[in-house]
C-alpha cells in the first residue's frame, strides 16, 4: 500500500479536534452507514491500477452475440478502451446497433449489476429520459450488451456550433431528471453526515493552508444538522454521460456498484464538470460567445433542478454551501485518479504501456486544472456559508 501519511495528512492537522466536536458534529450523524469513502475509493483504485493485469478475456464473437441477441450480428468492432473496459459497436442483420461493454478489470458482479441498473432506471419512466435497453449478458466474457444510444453527449454539445440551442436545452433537461431520479430514490432525510466526509477529506491529496482548514471546518460544523436526501447515488451523473436528441436524454454507463450516500453529490458532479468544460472552452477561446451560453446552461440546469422538488433538501440557505462541499470532495477524488495515472505512467508500470490511461500530457495539463479548481472552491466555499 501507498505510504500516504507524509503526503497529505499532515495538510489537516486538526483532523482529531474536527471529529471530536461532539456537541455539534456527532450528534448529528445519521444512525445508519452511508457510503462517503470516494477519496478512498479512489485511493484503492489506483492501487489496483498500480498492482492488478488486465484479465485474459477474449473480445465476444460475432457468433456468442447472436447468439445472446437470438439474432443474426453483421460485425463487431473496438470502439474504444480505457484501463477498465473494451467497448465495441454491434451491428446488426437487422440494420440496428447495439453497443457491448466488456469489463476486462473488475468481477462478475460488477458487470451483472449494471446490467440490472439499466432495467432499473427504465421502470422509473421519467419524462425526457431514455435508458439504453439491457439485451444480453455474456457472464463468462463479462459482456455486457445494451442498445446504441443516438445522439450528442452534452460534453460535445459544449464545442458544437451546428446546434447552439441543444445545450441549453440539453442541460436544463439533466436538472429535471435528475430531480427525478432523486425523488423516486430516497429512502429518507437525514442529517449530513459529516464525520464519514470529513474523514474521506481527510485523505484527499492536497496540502492546504491554515485558512482552507479553517474554511473547511466551518462548513462541516455549519452543515451538521443539515438535512439531506439519502439514497442510491448514480456517482457519475455528467455530461460525458448524457446524450442528447430529439428533446431526450440517454443516461449510460450506469453504475457498476451500490452507493448509498447523499444524493446532492450527482448535482455536484454535473455542475462541477460543466464549469470545468467552460474553464478548457475560455483558455481555447476567450472571446467566443458561447461562454455566455455554457454559463447560461449550468444556471438552467442548477434552476430546473431545484424547481423540481416541493421541498428542497437541504434548505435553500445551506444548499449552495453543501453543494460547493461535494464539489470539493469530487475535485479531490478526481485528483487521486489523475496524480495516479500521472505517476503510473512517469514509472512506465504495465498498465500504463498500452495507452489505455490515456494521454499522458493531457493528464498533467487536468491535474493543473484541477489544482486550479481546488483553490477557486474554498475561497466560494467560504462564501457560501450562513
């Protein structure tokens, strides 16, 4: 294991005082365990990145496919690929699509519960929101094959004159499913839980000043008592995941485990993305007027999300402060993973020699944005609170 104590726990010296603020903190924690550890999730990540082989798995078969699809498959290609999955397009006799995921590091029970995600999120029958059909699994190749969802991600959307209109359009719609989602998946309203954040942010790799401790104690005794939604969090709810046509929305990739945690970090996670999105398009083109529009779709998004619930959770003067807070833990985690791909690659470890972690200049250029980011939050942060 990684000796992380001389890197970033010394930056929260005061960790100890922060837990044990009983009066105002402890008390208020929720009887029941929630899922708060993603700094940590990350951390093991990387170990397994660091440690594990990619297994010995076989790309599916035309004929495997046809079989499992009970239909004749014309082709099927490698789409694309990171250090986790193969993805491949399928295309049938039929003249459709179909898109296979093929986990090459992960378990059985990772590929089958996304599988089940999928029906899941189908039978919520929301408006607006279309779920790629789950068509077949192929357990011994950890396969998983599910309709080709058309359309643009919101991500493309952000860089694309052709169709200025759809961001907008497309982001104010992710507010009001998510909302959505939210309301039919809380299980119930309970006090943040702030002694399992604080401790995932205290493994974040990052030294901070004694003014961004100070900050970041404040927010947690301030949001002790705040009440939250508590459910299954889809954890990564972002425009990369969302494509948009014809007034829809297909939601993919799914989630691959149970997470039962607080539901404003799926909010967090989409509206700290499109600000990183606008970040890259200003540095790229400072003068472009769809900056005005990037920032006008966050704004619709945040706005039609919040219109969506009758009660808002928490209350609308905590609710910026709790929000900025997520975001600051998803920046740490996306931290981990980075400083990780960074440093596996600088090493010239295995998983690193294929390619399959992607650029290696393009993953120290996101570590200086996301250093970025990170200073930016706590100053807002310290904004934010009542």
């Amino acid at each position: 294991m990684v000796n992380r104590g001389d890197t970033f726990h010394d930056c929260w010296g005061n960790i100890g005082t922060l837990i044990q603020m009983k009066d105002s903190i402890q008390s208020a924690i929720a009887p029941r365990a929630f899922d708060c550890g993603y700094i940590e999730a990350a951390h093991q990540r990387v170990e397994e990145m660091r440690n594990s082989t990619a297994d010995a798995l076989e790309p599916p078969t035309v004929l495997e496919l046809g079989q499992a699809l009970g239909g004749k498959v014309e082709k099927c290609e490698l789409w694309t690929t990171n250090w986790r999955n193969r993805v491949y397009r399928v295309e049938l006799a039929s003249g459709g699509a179909a898109l296979a995921k093929q986990v090459v590091r992960g378990t059985d029970a990772k590929v089958q519960y996304q599988y089940d995600q999928l029906g899941v999120l189908a039978r919520l029958q929301i408006r607006g929101l279309r779920v790629p059909k789950a068509l077949a699994l192929l357990r011994a190749k950890r396969v998983c094959v599910m309709e080709f969802a058309k359309g643009k991600t919101i991500q493309a959307l952000v860089w694309d004159r052709t169709n200025e209109d759809d961001m907008i359009l497309a982001c104010e719609l992710a507010g009001k499913i998510l909302a959505q989602i939210q309301i039919a998946q809380t299980e119930e309203i309970c006090p943040m839980p702030v002694e399992a954040l604080a401790r995932d942010l205290a493994a974040a790799p990052w030294h901070i000043s004694s003014r961004e401790q100070t900050i970041l104690e404040s927010a947690l005794e301030s949001l002790a008592g705040a009440k939250m939604r508590i459910g299954h969090v889809y954890y990564d709810y972002k425009p990369a995941n969302l494509l948009f046509e014809n007034d829809q929305l297909s939601l993919v990739d799914p989630p691959d485990v149970l997470r039962r945690g607080v539901l404003l970090w799926d909010f967090s996670c989409f509206r700290s993305s499109m600000r990183r999105h606008l970040w890259r398009f200003t540095l790229r083109r400072p003068f472009d007027r769809r900056r005005a529009m990037i920032k006008e779709a966050t704004a619709l998004f945040q706005r039609s999300y919040l219109a969506s619930f009758n009660k808002l959770c928490p209350e609308p003067a905590l609710f910026a402060a709790a929000a900025t807070l997520f975001e600051l833990q998803r920046t740490a985690v996306l931290l981990t993973m980075q400083r990780g791909k960074v440093n596996l690659a600088r090493r010239k470890m295995p998983i690193a020699r294929d390619g399959s972690l992607g650029n290696p200049l393009a993953n120290r250029l996101t570590l200086l944005y996301l250093e970025t980011e990170k200073r930016w939050l706590f100053p807002q942060l310290a904004r934010e609170l009542p």
